[in-house]
C-alpha cells in the first residue's frame, strides 16, 4: 500500500458505500450511492459501543432490505485503500423530496449488535474456568465476527460466579476484560478484537500533532482545553447499609495532593453505596474499598479538542500532541468525529499521565 503523506493538502480522498452480506461482510450485495455532505463516523475510547456512522443516501429505494453498510476510502492516484467502517442501520432517518425517498441512516457496529443480544440461559464460572473460554462462549453465539489474541492472557477464575441470563453480551465481555485486563474494540471490517490492555503511557505515538510545524496537520480553528482538576474527589466514602445498620469507611488524599481541602479550602467527596457484601462487614474493610475508589476518584485529566486534517485516526489511539508554543504531551484519542466530505477530524485527546 502507498505510504502517504497526511500533510499534504491536495490529496484527493474519495468515500465508497457498499451493501454487503449481513452475516457474511466479505460478501458486497451492491454499491449504495451517498451524498457528498452528511457522511461520516465517530469513534469513541470511552463508550461502550465503539463506533457508530452516518451516510446521506439521495435514493433509499436502492438500499437493500438489511444489508450491512460498509464505507471505505480509497485516495485517487494511490492503491491506497482503508476499509473504515461496517454495520448495521439503526435508525432510516427517510425523508420524501420531489418524489424521491431519501434517507440519512444512523449505523451501528457490531459491539452494538452484543449489547442488544441477551443471555438466555445464566452461564456459570467455575472456579479455575479461563477467560478465554468464557469469551469464545459468550461471542460464539452472538453471530459476530471476533478475534482473540493469543497473547491476551489466560484469566483464571479463583470463584465460582454466575451471569444471570437476560444479562446483555456485551456487559458479559466488559465483565471479562475488566478481569482479565483485556481491552475490546472493532475494527473497520466489523471484526470485534480482543486483546490485553495496554497503558496508553507506553505505547508510542501513532502521528506527531505539531501545531507550530511549517506543515502542520492541525488546523487553526477549533483548538481548546478543558480540565476536570477543580472537581475531582479528595474524599472517597464508602457506605454499607443493611436493615437498621449503616457502616462507613472513608480515605482522603494526602496533603500534598492537588484535591487536598489544605490546598483548595473545599472537600469533595464521592460515596459509594455498597450492597450485598459477604458478611460481616467492617469499618477496617470500607476504609479500604474507599481507599480504592480514592485512586479514580481523584484523578483528573486534561483534555484538548482539536481540529485537524484527515490521519487514519481511530479511537485508544496514541498520539504526540505539541500545542502552538507548548511542550509535547503524549495524547490518547478518546474521540475521532470524522467529517467525510470536508476530510477533517475532531478529535478529542486525553493526556496521558
């Protein structure tokens, strides 16, 4: 494939639109004209599904009767060619003008797919059970394409635990990487991938956004910073009530800490009610779980929205981001709104600590 130089201007992008198959993706059913404007997809680290798209259909008599949507980008002149996104239509969105049934859907991928499929039947974890096997169970029967990565790791369970059936696919997997230390996403043909989570700190940048570089790839428009430094925690609460008894543990940050009431001269505190904890339940044992709700409660982080020109950028993606007469900081992609007729990004980055 061309290496191509994202900094360059005149790159003549161009977007195509299939139908494929709804259970077999590599299977193209027919091409679906679009609209140049009302196109376009958002990536998203930190939601559940992912991704999501939209397209701007002129005719939507064409479009055949659940037939998946895959969009991919190609560069005129290059063999260049980046399948971006396949789903499924959400929401039609038609509209008649002049006799002419258009349509402007909202597609979903296939993450969506397994948070609308539910368990019908509880699946039991017996201890010593391997995540995943438990995984393989879980997407066997959702009907999606998935890959697991060998060098995940093997999770093995020390206690026997249920998922209740009518519990959605999708929690199930959250379930599983959050034990595990797996992460997931999907990649652009639609595959779910399953791999071992990666600090973000540790991996090295993908593009280097210079906004001071001669050939600069971030535009001068649409750049800003926000932090939630003021309103994070410097108390966590955890309380247990059960009947007429009510038990509390707390931690505070220390002193030194940005969200010290020494250095601010205000509290914040989180609580946590907890329920359905194995009997008997101390005060030492809730000093401890606040303890650990203490070390999300009081992170805060720096955001910065920027807008810049087209980069095959996708959400958990890393980059180094150099703000006109800053310092870098290493910056994860929390989220990738992509504009595919203008062919600019949005993109929020989160820094990395």
């Amino acid at each position: 494939m061309a290496n191509i130089d994202w900094t360059n201007g005149k790159l003549n992008h161009e977007l195509s639109v299939y139908m494929v198959d709804p259970c077999n993706h590599n299977v193209v059913l027919d091409k679906l004209e679009v609209d140049l404007e009302g196109n376009g997809i958002t990536w998203g680290y930190e939601t559940a599904t992912k991704v999501s798209a939209k397209i701007s259909v002129t005719n939507w008599d064409d479009y055949i009767e659940n037939s998946w949507i895959q969009m991919i980008h190609t560069i005129a002149g290059t063999d260049y060619e980046r399948v971006m996104f396949t789903g499924f239509v959400w929401d039609e969105g038609a509209e008649s003008k002049s006799g002419t049934l258009g349509a402007t859907p909202s597609l979903m991928g296939a993450l969506k797919a397994l948070e609308l499929d539910r368990l019908t039947a509880p699946i039991i974890i017996g201890e010593g059970a391997l995540s995943q096997d438990l995984a393989k169970t879980i997407l066997d029967k959702s009907g999606q394409d998935y890959f697991i990565n060998p060098n995940a790791g093997n999770y093995r369970y020390a206690e026997t635990s249920v998922m209740d059936a009518g519990e959605t696919r999708l929690k199930c997997m959250t379930d599983i990487c959050d034990v595990a230390g797996y992460e997931m996403r999907v990649n652009g043909e639609g595959v779910i991938q399953v791999q071992k989570y990666i600090y973000p700190g540790y991996i090295v940048p993908s593009f280097v956004l210079d906004a001071d570089a001669e050939n600069t790839v971030v535009l001068s428009s649409g750049l800003s910073r926000s932090t939630n430094k003021h309103q994070v925690a410097g108390r966590s609460i955890a309380v247990y009530k059960k009947d007429e008894e009510v038990l509390v543990g707390y931690a505070d940050v220390s002193s030194m800490h940005l969200a010290s009431p020494s250095r601010r001269g205000y509290t914040v505190a989180e609580v946590h009610e907890l329920h359905d904890l194995v009997e008997p339940v101390s005060i030492s044992q809730l000093q401890n779980m606040a303890k650990e709700y203490l070390s999300d409660d009081s992170t805060s982080f720096v955001e910065w929205n920027v807008q810049t020109m087209w980069l095959p950028l996708e959400e958990g993606d890393v980059v180094a981001f150099i703000p006109s007469g800053m310092d870098a900081r290493i910056c994860v992609c929390k989220t990738v709104d992509a504009d595919l007729h203008s062919w600019t990004l949005n993109l929020t980055l989160r820094e990395v600590a």
